[in-house]
C-alpha cells in the first residue's frame, strides 16, 4: 500500500496537538509522531481529500496558521518504522506497555506487548492514557468486558491481565482488527473475542463493563445503545472527549439512564466513568 507523509506546522501558541491527532485519526490518517512543533502523520494515497484536510483543520482551530506539505512514500517498511521510533510507555508505575523488541520490565504489575504498527492505541495518546486510569480503580475480575473501537486490543489486553471473565473486542477498521489479533496472541490472551464492525457487532450481549475510546459524536449516537449493553450497575468507561465537550457527554449519558461516577483528566482531554442506574435504556432501545 502506498502512503502519503504529511508534515503539520504548529505555531508556538497552538492548542495540545491531540486535538489534530483525533481530528486526522478519525478520518483515516495514522502514524502519528511529534517532533518538536512538528506533527507527522500517514495518509493511505487511496484516501487522499484535500478539502476534506482544510475542514478538518478548521474544525481544530488555527486553520490560517497551522501549515502543511505532503510527500508519496512508496513501498515504506513500516514494522522497521515502527521498532525505530515506538518507546515503551509507563502508566502510574503500573501498567508498562512495550513492545516485542523491548526488555521486559518486571517491576510493573502490568507489562503489556503492542506492535502498533499503523493502528490507534499504543499509550502515546492521552485517551489511552485515561482510559487506563480509570480501568485500574474498577474490579474486572469475573467480568465480562466489551472493548468498542479497540485499535491495538491494548484495553481488551490490559483487561485479560486484570482477570475478566470474557472480553469482546471490536473496531470497524479492518487493518485494527488484523493488528490487535496479532497482539491479542502475542500476549497470549485465550478469553478475547476479536469482531470487525460497530456497536451492532456486540449482538444482544450483556456486560458488565463497557469501554469505548472513541470520538465525541460516535459516543453521543451511541448512548443507549451502551444501556442496551450493559446490566444494572454495570459501568461505562468513555474517552475520546475534550473537555469542552464534557457536559455533553455527561447530559446524554444521565438521559440513557447513567450516573457520573468519576472523571480523569489529562490536558484537553477526560475520560469518564459512568454507572448505568435504571432500566431506562432498555424501554427506548
């Protein structure tokens, strides 16, 4: 497959640079590295839209002045790019996620093998980051877990670790899948169940926990159908949110019939905990 390299300029004032990454992830560009004031980012040639790229900088603010160039890159090995620029990623002294040509590090409980490659999901972004926090002060032992938009399978994997009964993992892009099965054996974790596609790919299963790392508006669309998902006290942990967009969140969620029970912040961004009350989703879904 052939890529496009885009070089974004950020001037000295600009917003975190996470706002852009979730913007371009979103609409199918990956890869992501910072250098400096500098963010780089790959584009399949197939899915090349220039007009699409000017709204989506618009949509992140400083469209006058953040300032881009693009090169092909035929025929790139993308697994040496990886292992070249990947470091391991250390979360509260806890949760270590490496990947396969790093040492393992046995000071931490939870020491987790991602080879990204080009999927969203490596700890890099502060969502994951979030979403990890908030994984580590719930009990998943015994659970039933569902994992919605899970990229590399890191959460879904960090959830075997944590002793869920059963985990469903599942995302819409097909190269996601094929990465996260190929971590999912690496750390070979037994009681992970891989599907492509949305929230309709759960079926009519029932969780007890249900995470979704996903954008703002997915989320929004999706509320009850997290109710639908879930038991009665069951929780739902959501990133993928700004902090603008909070009380959105928060809103939509009480409306489906969820309390809000905690809240991670990092920079920009939040990731919530949220309790399913009632019965409420149920009687609407």
């Amino acid at each position: 497959m052939i890529f496009i390299e885009y070089t974004f300029s950020l001037p000295g004032d600009a917003a975190d640079p996470d706002i852009l990454i979730a913007f371009l992830n979103a609409n199918g560009y990956e890869g992501f590295q910072e250098a400096g004031n500098q963010l780089i980012a790959y584009l399949p040639q197939s899915k090349k839209d220039e007009s699409l790229l000017e709204e989506l900088m618009e949509q992140a603010g400083n469209v006058n002045r953040i300032k881009y160039s693009s090169r092909v890159l035929p025929d790139i090995n993308w697994n040496a790019k990886w292992e070249h620029d990947f470091q391991p990623i250390e979360i509260d002294d806890v949760v270590r996620i490496s990947a396969s040509f790093h040492e393992k590090d046995e000071a931490f409980e939870y020491d987790i093998l991602i080879d990204p490659k080009m999927s969203f999901g490596t700890g890099h972004h502060a969502t994951t980051r979030l979403m990890i926090r908030a994984m580590k002060e719930l009990s998943l032992a015994g659970k039933k877990v569902a994992d919605l938009g899970c990229g590399t399978a890191v959460l879904s994997i960090l959830a075997s670790r944590m002793q869920a009964a059963e985990i469903v993992a599942v995302d819409i892009d097909q190269w996601a899948v094929r990465n996260a099965q190929d971590n999912i054996e690496q750390n070979k974790c037994r009681n992970i169940v891989l599907k492509q596609g949305d929230a309709e790919a759960l079926g009519n299963t029932v969780f007890d926990i249900l995470l979704a790392n996903i954008n703002r508006n997915v989320l929004l669309e999706s509320m009850f159908r997290f109710g639908k998902h879930l038991t009665p006290g069951g929780n739902l942990v959501l990133s993928g949110i700004m902090l603008q967009d909070r009380e959105k969140i928060v809103v939509a969620a009480e409306s489906a019939g969820f309390e809000n029970t905690d809240q991670y912040r990092e920079n920009d961004w939040c990731a919530l905990v949220f309790r399913r009350t009632n019965d409420q989703c149920a009687a609407v879904c």
